[in-house]
C-alpha cells in the first residue's frame, strides 16, 4: 500500500523555485535513500512530507491510518524527564494499563472472592502481555545501550545533556515508537562506526518503511532498495542499492545522450536539405516536408542532459616527508581523571595516512588532544622528533567563529592577498561572489562552515594534518573532492572519522580504541581489518560473555535443585492431616495470592527499586513452598 503520494510538489523561496514539480512515492516495505548534493531542497522534501512545509503548489497525501516518525530534536516531549521517564513515554499506554493492573492487584489482596474482578483483571492482565507490558522496559535499556547511554544516565534530566546527545535520545525514541514510516535527515550524524552498522542491521529488519537523506556511502548501499535522486531541480528515481544506482545513473546518462546527438544530427541534416533545396523549384515541396519535419523534432527537442560535476576544486599541499620518524608513543596512556586507553604505542612516520577509529568515548579525542599537547598523558611518552607545522580540524568546524562575511574574515586573516585572489580562492570552494559577501560566518550551516574550514586550511601549508569528522555535512561530490585532495596530500595525515566509505579510501593505517586498548592494523583499509581482525575479537568475546553468562545459570540449577531437594524432605515429614477441603481452599488462596505478587515485578515502583524487589521475591518464594507443601499433603488423600 502507498504511505505517501508526492503529487507535482513545487516549494518556493523568494519567488524562485527550488526544485521543478515532483512526484513520487513510498510504499510500504520500502527503504528509499533521498540524494543529490547539498542545497537541492532534500531537507525540504522531508519537510513538505512531515508538514512542516506546505507545498506552494501540488500535494503531499498521507495514507489513511499510517503513522510516521520524523528524527528532530521536538521528538523530545519535556526536557525535565529523565532519560529513562522521556523513553518510557513512548509506552504510556502500557504504564497505564500496569498501573491499572497495580490497583486491582491491591483490591484482590482483600477481595479474593470477587470473581468479577478477578476475570477483569485476567483479561487486562492477556492483553498487556500481549502489547508487550512484560518486556518494555528491556526494550528501552536495549535501545539506550546501542546509542551508547549506560544505566547511570538513566536518571539525568534531558536538560543536561548536550546537542548531540539529545539527538540520539530522540533517535532511541523514535525506533522505539516504530511507526510506519521512518523519516531520518542525515541519521548517521554522530553516531560511531558501531552504532551505525547496528542501524544498519536494525533498519533492514524493520517492520515499516524507512525515507533517508544521507551522504554515507556505504550506509545507502547497505541499506536503501530505491534511490531518489534529487539534482538539477528534478528527480529521478532508481530502483536497487548505491552501486545499481552508480551503474543505472551512467547507462542513462548515455543513453540520454546518444539520444540528444542521434536528434541533433537529423536537425542538422533536415537544415542542410532545407537550406541547400528550397531555392530548387523542383525540390520546393520536399523542402516544405522537411521543415514540417524540423519543426516536430524542435516540439519535442530531446534536451542536452547534464552530467552533475563538482563545482569544488581542492589542493591540499605539505612539507614531504616521507618515511621520517615525526611522532613517537610509548606506553601511553590517555584519559582524565581515569585512564581511557591504556598503553599506545606507536610511531607516526612522513607521508603516514592513519585513521582512529572506535566507539564513541572511548578516547579518540582525547588521543588527538594529548599529541597535540592540550592534555598531559596520565603515563608514558609522547615525543616530537623534529618540528611540525600542524593544522587541526575540529568536528563541525565549531572553531570558525566570526561576526564578520566570509570575505571579511580572509581579508583580514589573509592580508598578503590580494581581493581577487580571495574571490578566486574561494570560488573553488562552490562559493559565488555574492555568497562571499553576503553570508556571515556565524550564521552558516554546516556543510558551509566545513568548506571553510577546508579553504582555510589549504592556505597554510601544514606538513601534519588532524581531522576530526571531516566530513559532517558534506555531500557526496564534495566528499569525494576531498578524498583526491587528501590522496594527493604529500604530508601526513591523521583522521578520526565514523564514515568507513571515506576512512577506506584514505587511509593506510589504523589504530582501533577497542576496551580500552588499542588495535593496530598497517597496510589495508578499515573494511579488510574489520574482517581480519575485528570481527573475531568481537565474536570471541561475546563467546566468551555467553558461556560466562550459561555457567552463571548452571549454577543457579543446581542451586535451585538443591533447594528444591530440602524442601522436599521437610515436606515429606509426617504431620497431621488438614481436612482436603481446607487444603484446597489454601490452595486457592496462594494462587490468586501468588499471581497478584508475579504481576508486581513488571511494575516500576518494584524494578526500579531494589530494596523492595527483594521483599517481593521473598514474599514469593514464601509462597511457593507453602503451595508445593500443600500439594504434596493434598497427594497423600489420592495415595490412600
């Protein structure tokens, strides 16, 4: 079934259109990557779709009875909740059904014979397990976990979390709705490599749809079944992964083409007939035909296609110095007040193009502070070997800040240069004259701010560069200018990136922080040491976390078997017979008692609180002995 119908939808900004109309649709079952480079309305579409925009013309129709997510911060109901109570609102209906459960559990404490109310709370009790209500909350710390929040942030009000973090809340959130439609702009954003293939695997499986705009190469192949291209103010749509796309945007892009050039030269050989016969009174009716002819194809002229080309020109230049022992480690360990990653060592060689790669928190940046010399290691050494000029790019760019223009801030940074070298040096960052002038770098976004940075960066001539998630908020075509720019590089690079795409065509070496210890791999990119490496450690361990985790419940058998094995021997010691239908009254007793009590440990005024917990598990394994007693005494009237 169709979710939503994109019908000749135009958006407009100062009487200019962004993208000519537009059609398409998202089905269910379907994963559609939205592409096209930065500036083309992508952002816009998913606003049209959420109705966040209105459409200055056409439509935008939503299927009746499907419900959609859309990933932004308001996803945040209140920013007062903790992290665990902003999660759980996604379940309210189920905590109200507890709740609902809790009270009649109270009732039946005293109102043991109210066969209506038990009945009720039966049915209530069916249909909050099948909803779920018995493992919600396990969903939630699952779902915490893989965007990286640990039990002690559970209680933390929204409010004191950073940006980025609340986005990930509100990530976590929204998988946890699970609508029907799944709307994500950008969604690998500061998510790390191992978050980002656990999406990966999460939204394969994924029982909606899913609409994405992103710039992850290996995200979109991994995980779209249709591409949306969105360029040159219309779409065009491609059925399969990233690599068919690649493949079928080529092929039609010939076709189209040889199309063009095919109707070309027949206008061309139609205005030879014409010019060279129309004066020849014998050929007047020929030529007459052919103009008819050269008017029909100029009505529907097959239009020049145009092949998207990268407005960027990048040249990143350094000192060479290639082989030349620039950075020793030894026994380096790294963190704050607790150690982060213990025990580095590593020695950074001229012309070493390395990535740091690893979950997030687990050092990367605190790695790159301490090299270059912002934090001392808590032991070890790290030692320059000769005098470096390094260049440092910090995530997002966030250290660019100016209330001036664009061409302010170089003038005045740059003043060796001269106004026209300025122009001409930035237009090879896709930046026209009037945006140079115009656009303020406080106020630009981030794509903008990256290209910057980059412009700057290539001014200065480092022999060391450090990059940190260089490529936030670049598109593909300026991505891949910058991947030629930094191959090309003749100085030493070192990157901390989550995008395996870009860290796989890069670099040549990597360091993994992996449980506070480092990884090395040398001579072969991220995706052949995830194979060759990774992979296996990951497997073993979580091997090992399973078998630990078996003889843990081994023991607890056997304990549980023990137990059982005394019980019974005290039950089976002689003792006056109570009358049978005492026994069977007690009987009855328990089991509404017992099942009143089972119901208590899905309830948060229980799981969330220990002390009570184990109260209520002693209360239950009184119980149970006292109803495994009575049945072996009411088996004794069947033996005689």
């Amino acid at each position: 079934m169709i979710i939503v119908q994109v019908q000749n939808a135009v958006k407009e900004y100062n009487g200019v259109p962004l993208f000519s109309p537009v059609s398409f649709e998202i089905n269910e079952k379907e994963r559609i990557a939205l592409i096209g480079p930065n500036g083309t309305g992508k952002s816009t579409i998913i606003k049209m779709i959420t109705g966040e925009l209105e459409t200055d013309s056409g439509k935008v129709v939503i299927g009746k009875g499907f419900t959609i997510g859309y990933l932004s911060q308001s996803v945040i109901s209140d920013l007062g909740n903790t992290l665990y109570e902003e999660a759980s609102s996604v379940f309210a209906d189920l905590e109200k059904i507890g709740k609902d459960l809790q009270v009649m559990c109270h009732r039946l404490e005293t109102e043991y014979d109210n066969q209506e109310l038990l009945e009720t709370y039966s049915k209530l009790e069916t249909k909050f397990s099948e909803l779920g209500g018995y493992d919600y909350h396990y969903k939630i710390d699952m779902m915490l976990g893989k965007f990286g929040f640990d039990k002690k942030d559970f209680d933390r009000p929204i409010s004191t979390f950073s940006g980025g973090e609340r986005m990930k809340m509100a990530f976590a959130k929204i998988l946890l709705m699970k609508p029907d439609l799944l709307l994500l702009d950008e969604p690998t954003n500061h998510l790390d490599i191992d978050t980002i293939e656990w999406l990966e695997s999460y939204l394969k499986t994924y029982p909606g749809s899913v609409f994405f705009v992103s710039h992850d190469r290996y995200f979109i192949n991994a995980l779209a079944n249709k591409i949306i291209e969105l360029d040159q103010h219309k779409i065009e749509t491609y059925i399969g992964d990233y690599e068919k796309y690649a493949v079928l945007k080529k092929e039609r892009y010939e076709q189209q083409l040889k199309a063009y050039k095919h109707q070309q030269a027949e206008m061309k050989k139609l205005e030879w007939f014409i010019t060279y016969y129309m004066p020849k009174p014998r050929f007047v009716s020929r030529a007459h035909d052919r103009e008819k002819k050269l008017a029909r194809l100029k009505q529907n002229a097959i239009e020049a296609p145009k092949e998207t080309k990268n407005k960027i020109s990048m040249n990143i230049t350094g000192e060479i110095r290639k082989g030349k022992k620039l950075i020793s480690i030894e026994n380096m360990t790294v963190g704050y007040d607790e150690p982060l990653v213990s025990n580095i060592n590593l020695l950074i060689e001229g012309g070493d193009k390395l990535a740091i790669l690893g979950p997030n928190g687990s050092g990367k940046t605190t790695f790159i502070k301490t090299i270059k010399g912002e934090l001392r290691p808590l032991s070890g050494e790290c030692e320059f070997l000769t005098d470096l000029n390094i260049g440092y790019l910090r995530q997002d760019g966030i250290n660019l800040r100016s209330p001036q223009t664009i061409f302010e801030y170089f003038r005045d940074m740059y003043p060796e240069m001269s106004n026209q070298e300025i122009y001409n040096h930035l237009g090879r960052y896709a930046f026209s004259y009037d945006e140079v002038n115009e656009k303020v770098i406080d106020n630009l976004s981030g794509g903008e701010r990256m290209r910057v940075v980059i412009a700057e960066m290539v001014l200065r001539h480092y022999d060391v560069l450090i990059l940190d998630e260089p490529t936030n908020h670049l598109d593909m075509m300026t991505k891949e200018e910058l991947i030629e720019a930094l191959n090309d590089y003749k100085g030493t690079l070192l990157v901390v990136s989550h995008d395996r795409y870009f860290v796989d065509k890069v670099t040549n070496k990597l360091i993994f922080f992996h449980n506070h210890k480092t990884l090395y791999y040398a001579g072969g990119t991220y995706s052949e040491f995830k194979v060759d490496v990774l992979d296996p450690l990951v497997n073993k361990e979580n091997e090992e976390i399973s078998n630990q985790k078996a003889l843990e419940e081994q023991l607890e058998r056997e304990k549980y078997k023990a137990q059982v094995k005394t019980e019974k021997k005290k039950i089976n010691k002689p003792r006056p017979k109570l009358a049978k239908n005492k026994i069977e009254e007690k009987l009855a007793r328990l089991e509404r008692d017992l099942s009143v009590k089972h119901s208590y440990l899905d309830l948060p005024e229980y799981y969330q609180n220990s002390q009570k917990m184990n109260e209520l598990s002693q209360e239950i394994s009184s119980l149970e002995k006292e109803y495994e007693s009575l049945i072996d005494e009411l088996s004794l009237y069947d033996e005689d």
